[in-house]
C-alpha cells in the first residue's frame, strides 16, 4: 500500500500501530529503481571503458 502512494500515518492507522516506527518497520525497500537503472549505468561504463585511452605508467627511475 505504501508504494501506491498511501501516507504512512494513514497506514499506521489502518494496521492499528501505536508508532509510525512501528509501521515503517514492516516497509521492505523499493529497490526497483536499481534494476532499471543498472542497464543504462552498464552501457555508461562500457562506453567509456572503450574511449579512455589506457595510459601505461613507465617504471620510474630513481
């Protein structure tokens, strides 16, 4: 209910919590928006691994 967009005092009352700790306590994250995200952030990184040149370090001298 509350990733429908039901407040979370109003869920409080509904499930019948004394606190509002109580009833978030029951909440699991919404991690959804990760897994869509990680597709672009993938290809993001792809495309800049294939453009940035690697630069080899050449041993120092002392």
């Amino acid at each position: 209910m509350a990733y429908a967009g039901i407040q979370l005092h109003v869920l409080q009352d509904i499930l019948g919590h004394a606190s509002v700790e109580t009833t978030r306590g029951y909440l699991h994250p919404d991690d959804r928006h990760l897994a869509s995200a990680a597709g672009p952030a993938n290809a993001l990184l792809a495309r800049s691994a294939k453009t940035s040149p690697t630069r080899s370090r050449a041993p120092r001298s002392l």
